[in-house]
C-alpha cells in the first residue's frame, strides 16, 4: 500500500487593511456588491469581484429561486458573466466576500464544491492562475493563489477523453 499526502499553504492576513492596494479595492468591490444578492430564502448574500487582466472590475453575486435548487452561487454567476461578455480577457484575482442576515461576517468563506469545480476548469480554460482573496465584512483575510489548491484529485476534461 502506498499513501500520499495533500497539503498547501495560503496568506492570512489580520485585515483588509494589510493588503496590497489591489487586492483591498477587489476586496471592497466585493462587500459593496453583496448588496446586489438576491438572498431571499437564505438571508446569506455573497458577492464574488474578479480583476480581469484589463484592470476591469467585475462583479456577481447569489440569485436564489423560491424553486431552490434553481439558484445560484455568486461564483458561478461571475464567471458565466465574465465569459459571455468579456471574450478572451483573462480572470487574475477574484475577491468573495458576503452578508450574513441572520449573523455576523467576520470570517472568510470559502467557494462551495459546485463552485471550486467550475473555478478549476476556468483557470485551466484561460491557462492563467485565479488568485482568491477571502474575506468577509470584518476580521481575517485568506489569499489564496489559486483555486486548484481547493480541489485535490479533481475531476477534469481530461477523464473524458476516449485514449
Ligand atoms: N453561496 C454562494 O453564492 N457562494 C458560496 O461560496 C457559498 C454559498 C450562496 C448559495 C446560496 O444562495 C447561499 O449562499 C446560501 O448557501
């Protein structure tokens, strides 16, 4: 029997506040759109910004339907907008952060399983690394440097493939 072992590192940082300029306006980005969610049934708005290589700032966030499994998370939203609309540019950083209705928003969140897949294969699609800044309203900030990090042993295109 062999084993193997995962493991990878990623930033802390205590606040937006220690980030570089970039990230903490991506950042920011992010917490003001959270008030673009549609969260009715949750109360749990989550934005997600991307930094196209252009510079451009680009938002989505969640879209819930009474018919639940209908909605949305704000990851895939983004990237879905950014493919659509923005052919060929390439996604460098993507800030997630969010509003707890029901509570606090002081730790970071993390990409749900649905969303890390779709992030793999659009950081493979663009042959560019997506670098996550995590972090909520307040508190703690998490960089990441890229989504593939969140995914060991995925499933990819390549499995699909006949030879
Ligand atoms: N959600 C996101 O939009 N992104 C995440 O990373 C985690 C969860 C949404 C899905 C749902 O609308 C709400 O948050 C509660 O799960």
């Amino acid at each position: 029997m062999g084993a193997e072992t995962y493991s990878f590192a990623f930033e802390v940082y205590h606040n937006s506040d220690a980030l570089i300029d970039a990230d903490r306006t991506l950042l920011d980005a992010a917490r003001q759109a959270t008030a673009n969610a549609y969260a009715p049934y949750s109360k749990f708005l989550v934005a997600a910004a991307a930094r196209l290589d252009s510079g451009e700032i680009i938002c989505g966030t969640n879209q819930e339907n009474a018919s639940y499994p209908a909605g949305i998370c704000a990851e895939r939203v983004l990237l879905s907008a950014i493919a659509s609309q923005h052919r060929g540019a390439v996604i460098t950083t993507i800030a997630i952060s969010y509003q707890n209705q029901n509570g606090p928003s002081e730790k970071p969140i993390s990409p749900c399983g649905i969303c890390r897949q779709s992030l793999l294969e659009y950081e493979e699609r663009q042959q560019h690394s997506i670098r996550l800044i995590l972090g909520a309203l307040e508190g703690e900030v998490y960089s990441i440097s890229n989504t593939g990090c969140l995914l060991p042993l995925a499933f990819r295109g390549d499995h699909l493939k006949t030879q």
